[in-house]
C-alpha cells in the first residue's frame, strides 16, 4: 500500500482478508447471492511471514519465508478465494464457450498452487499443518463436487456418473480426520461451524438407491461417524434436522430392505446403533404422551419453548426426568416425518435451520457455512 508504513501496510491488508472472508460467509449464511458488496478487489495477499519478522520501524518489506509459517492457515483461507470467484463468473457469463471446462480449469490451477504453496510444506505432526492440509484437499474435492451437483444442472458423462457419489464421501472422508482426531480438538470452535450438511444430504440421498457394495459401506461408516461426533443431530429439533433424521432413516430402511431381499433368512444383524436412536426419536415423535417422550423445555440455541416445565426445571416434567434423546419438538408446522423433495428446499433448510417451523429464530442463533 503506497506511502504506508510497512507493517501498517500489512496489518490492513491481513484485516482486509479477513473481513472479505467474514463477509462470504455472511453473503452464505443470509442466502444473498452474488460475490458480497467488497469482493471485487485488487490487492496482494498477504506476505507469508511469522509476527516476529515484522517491525513498526521498517522501511521496505522483508523478503517472505518459504514455507509454514503462523500464516499459514490464513494465507490457504485467503487463496481460495480467488478461485471460488472465478468458478462464479463461469456460472454466470455467457461468453465461455464451455463453462464446465473452464471450471474445471480454475480447480486444476488451484490444486497446482496449493500444492507449491501449502502441502509440499506441511508437516503432519504439527497439528496446524494437518489442519492446513487436510483443508485445503477438503475444499478442493468440495470444489469439485459442487460443479458436478446435480442441483446445478450440469450434465454428467456417464464415465464420470459415479463421480459426484465418490466426491462426496471423500469430502466426509476429510472432515472426519478433522473433527474425530483429539490433537485437533482445539480447532473445533471452528470446523464444526462448517459440518457439511449439503454433503451429508446428498449422501443420504444416493443411498437410498446404492444399497449394497463397499462404497456403500464407506459412506454409512461415514454417516454414523457424523452422528457420533455432532450429538445435535440426534438432539437438536429443527427442521434441518429432523428432515436429516428422516432422510437417514429412509435410506437405511432401503438397505435392510435390500439385505434382506439379497439373503431371506439369513440377513438377522442389529442395526447400527445410530439407527436405534434415531427410530426411538421417531417413534417419540408420533407418540409424544408416551412415557420418556416430553416437549423440550429448555433454553436450546436461545429459543424458549412456550410450554416451560416451571421455574428452575429445565430437566423435569411433572416431576418426570425428561429424556434428552427421547424428546423431540411436535408443535410446528413442520411435520415430524417430512423429508424435503428438491435441492431449493435443502438448501433453505440449510440457510434457515427453523424454517417452516413457526417459531422465532434468535439473532444468535446462525445458520451453516461451509468452506
């Protein structure tokens, strides 16, 4: 930045990737559209340096490490930004002969540049690397996957029909070393606010058709691993995720169908736990006077129930411990056996966790990014 100072030259330019940043997933989150009012910019990322190589009385910048360095995640965040806006002006101009191509063009160059600039460099026993490198091919599959979607219209070879299927697992593949490694524990706060529903959907989806197969065995490893490691899933009682449950459900149901089509007599296995769960919340949800099934009546999320169990009983009911796992919300709109038909609804669930439920969302309560 001319005539700054070195390091206030940097520490704006830090601050201005980050707020562009803040800004996409704001954009994401409200379902607005378009790149976000500040994204149209030209400036230089970051220099990849450690806060101790910077000084207030510099007068020319030093020359950038080569490698990790504390910058390291931010500057692989900063970098994929570009891209993600390329991919945007291929939806939206006509003059690109073949859009998909030049999609997968931008992808392809990505890939080169966190290759030269991020894997090369990370070392997996440090935690950030893995972090950093785990990421980066997460969000690259992801990349890849979403032009491939089926929500997007695009056509799909039938050599690569298989292709959106195998993206999709390998995208929960990664976020799984994520989430389910205790040294990456202290990261949580952050990747958990990008739990990749769409991801998930799709999966749950594709596995009410692909029923048997080790592919398919994968993915519902997969499956249970996410209801393991986010108990929300089980507990929570919007919209967005009773419709999950469901769809889990529904998808299930047509594996033991098939199994058993493929072995009468023989196929007896019990179902995952997971599934046990999930068919009890289920069957609370019909039955919701039946004993250990009440109405949640505690602060969730920031949203009070109407029906409160009393001052200072946010566990009992009438004197009834109220089972978490058991409880489920019945009193919306929203029907507790629904399943969204189309991606537009999926994807306003996914903007708007409470939609169709009727009830008020909290200002604190967020929707989901993802990377």
């Amino acid at each position: 930045m001319v005539g700054l100072p070195v390091l206030q030259s940097e520490l704006r330019r830090r601050l201005w990737f980050q707020i562009v940043a803040l800004e996409s997933v704001l954009v994401e989150l409200t379902g607005a559209g378009g790149r976000g009012a500040i994204a149209d910019y030209d400036l230089n990322l970051p220099l990849n340096l450690n806060d101790s190589d910077l000084d207030a009385n510099m007068m020319q910048a030093p020359p950038e490490r080569t490698g990790a360095t504390e910058m390291f995640f931010c500057l692989l965040r900063y970098t994929f930004r570009p891209t993600a806006a390329k991919l945007q002006q291929c939806g939206e101009s006509n003059d690109t002969g073949n859009p998909q191509a030049a999609k997968e063009a931008c992808i392809d160059e990505l890939e080169v540049i966190l290759g030269t600039k991020f894997l090369r460099y990370s070392d997996p026993v440090e935690t950030l690397h893995n972090l950093t490198s785990t990421v980066a091919r997460l969000v690259v599959c992801r990349m890849k996957w979403i032009i491939k979607h089926p929500r997007n219209g695009t056509g799909i070879n039938s050599k690569d029909a298989d292709l959106p299927f195998q993206l999709s697992l390998r995208i929960l593949e990664y976020y799984d070393l994520i989430s389910s490694n205790p040294r990456m524990a202290k990261y949580l706060w952050h990747t958990r606010s990008y739990f990749q529903w769409d991801t998930v959907i799709f999966l749950l989806t594709e596995l009410q058709t692909r029923r048997a197969g080790e592919d398919v065995d994968r993915a519902w490893q997969q499956v249970e691993q996410c209801y393991a490691s986010h108990e929300e899933l089980m507990l929570e009682h919007k919209p967005l995720h009773t419709a999950v449950r469901n769809l889990t459900m529904k998808a299930w149901n047509a594996r033991e169908a098939e199994m058993t089509r493929r072995y009468p007599g023989l196929f007896t296995s019990e179902p995952p736990r997971f599934i046990t769960r999930l068919r009890s919340i289920a069957k609370a949800a019909k039955h919701p006077q039946k004993a250990g099934s009440f109405t949640p009546t505690s602060m969730t999320n920031g949203v009070k129930r109407a029906d409160s169990a009393g001052p200072g009983s946010d566990t009992y009911r009438n004197g009834v411990p109220i089972d978490p796992v058991l409880s489920f919300y019945t009193g919306s709109e929203f029907s507790p056996s629904a399943i969204p038909t189309d991606w537009a609804q999926w994807d306003a669930l996914i903007r708007d966790p409470y939609l169709y439920s009727g009830i008020e969302r909290s200002p604190f309560d967020q929707a989901y990014p993802t990377w």
